[in-house]
C-alpha cells in the first residue's frame, strides 16, 4: 500500500493569469474620464456658488470699466448676505436671461429713486424727505429723465456709470433679485489695472431740507 505525504504550507490560490490580470496597468481612456469627473466635481460647485470669470462688453459703465476688461465675480457674498446700494453687480438680462449685464446698484428694496432730469433722489424710512446722490464715477448723464420708482422686497435699481449708453432700470424697470448673479470682486486684466473690489463706492448724498 502506497501512501503520499501531505504538506503542511499553504496553498497559492492564485493562478499566473490572475496575477497578470491584477496587474494590468488602467487604460489611459478611464484615467482621462476619472481626471474629468474629478475636475468637474471641483469646477462646478465653484462656478455655481463661489466665482465666475466674466468679460466687459460694451462702454455702458465707462470711465469705471472698459470693454474688454476681465473680471473675477464674487457669487458666494450674495447666498450669505443681501446685494447693496452702490455694489457693481453681474445680472441677467431681465428680457432675455442667457445675456449678462453690468451694472450699479442705485436703488435697493424700501428706496423711492426719483430722477429729475440728471439729479437722482433717494428717500426711505431713513431719508423721508430724500438725499440728493452724490455720483463722482458718472461719465455722461443728459437731462432728459423723469420717473419715479418704488422699490418692493427683492426689487433693486441699477443704471450704468456711462448713462447715455446704457439700457437699465430707466428703460426696462426694477431688477428682480433672482436675476443677480454677484459682485465685481477683482479685476484681473488689463494687468496695470488689477483691483480688488473696483468700482464700489458707499453710496453718499446730500439730504434734501424741507424748510420753506
């Protein structure tokens, strides 16, 4: 009678195919595909809640900004706080929302804005009799504008720095806060004109007196 010895070491389950197998290097296809993916993931929440490129296009906010100019917009102040008067914003266009506008917020919910010819007019519960807008960075206004608005929650007022070549609030009406995209947070070109924050300016005015 024959008997065979058994051994004690343990078994190599693996055969050479499948050690070839979990060695394969990946395809350079599914690396691509996972680098998009991942690119994506980062991308997007920044483009959607954070910041957004945005090219100058038009002369409706000279001498503040020029065609051409690039710019940096801050969306993330705007899901924490509320748009301000006096705040350069990026919006869409409320007739026709896939264009992008530029401009300056003049008038922001609670305000009346009046304009009499080329002097504009707040009042609120702050102001009742109104305060005269003081307003250094306007280009060109002519005297040829009489309205006046009242502003509801959620409704803002914005006109370009260069009026005479600009469509806003005089010619369209309020702006709708949903149409708000954000704020002009840095200007990156051209280089000799790099800025934080550029055009801001607190809005300021002269209070208008009611004495006879």
């Amino acid at each position: 009678m024959m008997y065979h010895a058994m051994s004690t070491e343990p078994h190599d389950l693996s055969s050479p195919v499948e050690a070839k197998e979990n060695n394969r290097t990946p395809h350079p296809l599914y690396e691509i595909i996972q680098f998009a993916l991942i690119a994506l993931l980062i991308v997007l929440p920044v483009r959607w809640f954070i910041a957004q490129p945005f090219i100058v296009s038009g002369a409706s906010m000279e001498d503040t900004f020029h065609s051409g100019e690039y710019l940096i917009v801050d969306q993330l102040s705007y899901h924490l706080g509320e748009p301000e008067a006096g705040d350069v914003i990026i919006f869409r266009y409320p007739r026709n929302p896939s264009t992008f506008f530029i401009k300056r917020i003049i008038g922001v919910p609670g305000d009346t804005v009046s304009i009499e010819g080329n002097v504009v007019t707040i009042s609120n519960d702050t102001y009742p009799d109104g305060y005269v807008l003081d307003e250094p960075y306007i280009a060109d206004m002519a005297p040829n504008t009489f309205l006046t608005e009242t502003l509801g929650e959620r409704e803002y007022f914005v006109m370009g720095d260069n009026r005479d070549k600009s469509s806003d609030s005089r010619v369209w009406g309020v702006l709708q806060r949903e149409n708000i995209i954000g704020r002009a947070y840095l200007r990156l070109f051209p280089f000799d004109e790099i800025d934080v924050m550029p055009g801001d300016k607190e809005r300021t005015g002269t209070a208008v007196s009611n004495e006879t």
